[in-house]
C-alpha cells in the first residue's frame, strides 16, 4: 500500500481527487499560442522583447510538464550562505539533483525601506547577481513583495489598515509612489548583455487571507483592485519598466469563497496563480490542490492567459513520499507553467530537502518524472 493510499484512504476522497485531476487534465491552454491567438494580450503593450519571449517560453513549457521553481534558491540553504561562497551558484536541490530548480524566486521586502538587504537578510546587490545568473543559464525569475505597512511602518503581516492611505489622494499616497520608484530603480539594474532581465512580478499575494495589510478584512475588494492598477500605472507608465509580467495570485479557496473577488481585470493581470500550502493533512492538501487547479485553469482558459502553482510546500517535509505520491499525481498533467516551493531557511523551516535529509531519494524520485522541469530540462524546450 503506497503513502498516497495511507494517507488518501477515503473513497470519496480518492474519487475527489481523480476527478479534479480529470478535469485539469482534460483542459488545455492550447489556444494561447496557436494560429488562431498568436499574440496574447499583456498588460504591458510596450513590454520588453526579452519578456515577451519569457511569456512564451512558459507557455511552452506548461505544454511540456511544470517548471519546478525554489525561493531564494541560490540566496543560502541549510547550514551555508551564498556570501560564504562567492565565486560559485549553490543550491540545496542542486546538491541533491545535480541540477537548479528551473524557477527562481526572490523577494524585495525592505526595498521600499532604501535599505542594503532584504527582510530574510539578502543583500541587493547579491540579489541583483543571482538574478543576472539565473537568467544567464536560461532560468526564470519570479518576484514577490513583502513591503511594510506604509501607515504604522509595522511588516507586512501587520494588517492594521492601510491600502486607503496609499490610494487615490491618500495621505501616504507619495511614500508609496516612492516606494515603487526605488522597486523600479532596482528592477532597472537587473539587466544582462544591455537588457532587462524579464521578472514575473507577484505583488500583494493571498489578498483573500486576513494575514497581510493588503488582505480580506483590511481593504474591501474595490481599494485592493485600485492598488494594484494603480501600481501597474506607476511602474509602467510612469517609472517605464516593461520588462515586468504580472502575476495575481489568491490563496486557497475556503467554501464559497470568489477567486475572482479581487481580482484586477484582465487589462492587469498576465498570469493567474493559486498559492496552496500543506499544513500536515495531505489528505485535505490533495483535494484543494486538485480542486483549486481544476478552477484556474477553468478560468484561465476562459481568459487565454498562463496560470501557475505560484506558492506551495509541506514545511519540514514530514510525510512520507511527500512528492512523489501525494503532489505529483495532481500537478502532473496540470498545465501549469510552474510550481514554486518555499524556502529553506533553517531545520525547522524548509521546504526542500537537504543532504541528509529523510525526503532526499523521495525528491530525486519526483525529478525523474517525464513532467518535472529543471533548469537544464527548460533549456532544451523549443517553441514551435
């Protein structure tokens, strides 16, 4: 009896669970790029050609399998930090897989503050390399923000209100504008061979979660929509970054909950996401996972645009056969562009195995799979 069938052993819950993968299965994004729709919308129509061809090697790549992506990858792992080792790209999957993830996913917290590091103690300036070298050997970037609370200058997770101050004519309206000109300013320095280095950008995520001073219960849904429009303007239009695509991304869905609630309109929005995290019931991860991929990719095709499993993991990674018996039969015929894995930060917060750890041959295992994508499986994918 496999992990998956101990730990799925309802009936319903297995009939659940293959049902939504039907589902995901049977659908398909494949009119984004096909002789019918040859130029999908971007939200950006002076966007970067470096981006462009970023959007379509990742349609591309959902139609080969999911790009396995890790935050802060190369940035430090389990008992070392990049800065100890200068002259060489290192990661915890590397040293597992003998490959990097094919995603790379970094935050810009404090940014907004003018400081040297972000607020997981990532330097700028290393930041800046790592991205450039990401890109250099084919990888993909995506960004997420965990910018303070402009109005009390607590973190992110403090959700005292505050997204009406920072629209319209709010009274922290010009802070935030100059938050976003120091976000801009970086992003401009990310560039490789004289040209920007195309980021996916996943602003003000989980909205629907009351964790964050963006989220449900500290905004209504109309400030949070003009937030984010009034973001894309400052960055777009007014900063002139176009090498930006943009990424909304919901946490999971509770009962009766709108993934569209919040959403920006699809004139913002270039890729939908979904951010579902295994908090030690597999049983129960499994079904919301299928279910919630069933539903944005449902809507995404509606729309003809990407979407991805922009956040997921099982912390410490406790169950047995974690990826390859529980995650991979719901992801693997998904058409997802990605799936990125949160951090390694210490032994009681990771995300990843290490060396040495329980899950390692499990994970070795979950990369030998014909849909699992990294970083030198997305090089050799060609776009017909």
């Amino acid at each position: 009896m496999t992990a998956m069938i101990k730990i799925i052993n309802k009936k319903y819950s297995i009939k659940k669970v293959l049902f939504f993968s039907f589902i995901i299965l049977m659908s398909s994004c494949n009119s984004l790029y096909n002789s019918v729709y040859q130029k999908p919308k971007l939200v950006d129509t002076k966007i970067s050609k470096n981006a462009k061809i970023l959007h379509k090697r990742l349609f591309y790549t959902a139609k080969k399998g999911i790009a396995i992506g890790h935050q802060d990858a190369t940035s430090y792992g389990i008992g070392w930090k990049q800065e100890d080792f200068p002259n060489e790209m290192r990661s915890d999957v590397q040293e597992i897989t003998g490959d990097f993830p094919a995603v790379f996913g970094f935050d810009i917290g404090h940014i907004e503050l003018g400081k040297k590091e972000n607020l997981d103690s990532v330097s700028f300036n290393f930041m800046r390399k790592a991205m450039i070298e990401a890109h250099k050997k084919g990888g993909i970037i995506t960004v997420s923000w965990h910018l303070d609370n402009p109005t009390t200058g607590g973190d992110s997770w403090d959700n005292t209100p505050a997204v009406k101050d920072i629209i319209g004519n709010g009274i922290h309206k010009k802070k935030y504008e100059f938050w976003l000109k120091r976000v801009a300013d970086f992003f401009k320095t990310v560039e490789y061979k004289g040209k920007l280095v195309p980021i996916v950008f996943r602003p003000f995520h989980e909205m629907n979660g009351k964790w964050f001073w963006w989220g449900e219960g500290s905004c209504t849904s109309e400030e949070y929509v003009q937030l984010w429009r009034e973001t894309v303007h400052l960055l777009r239009d007014k900063y002139k970054l176009n090498n930006l695509i943009y990424v909304y991304s919901p946490n999971k869905l509770n009962p009766f909950e709108n993934y569209m609630k919040y959403y920006p309109g699809d004139d913002y929005v270039d890729i939908l996401g979904i951010d579902v995290y295994d908090f030690k019931n597999s049983e129960a991860f499994a079904n919301s996972m299928a279910s919630s991929l069933a539903l944005v990719k449902q809507i995404a095709i509606s729309k003809n645009k990407l979407f991805a499993f922009t956040e997921t993991g099982l912390e410490t990674i406790p169950t047995e056969n974690w990826y390859s018996e529980v995650l991979y039969p719901v992801i693997e015929n998904s058409g997802a562009a990605w799936i990125l894995f949160w951090r390694n930060h210490i032994e009681t917060h990771h995300y990843m195995p290490f060396k040495g750890h329980t899950s390692e041959e499990d994970f070795k295992r979950f990369q030998s799979f014909p849909k699992t994508l990294f970083l030198k499986d997305i090089q050799n994918i060609t776009q017909d």
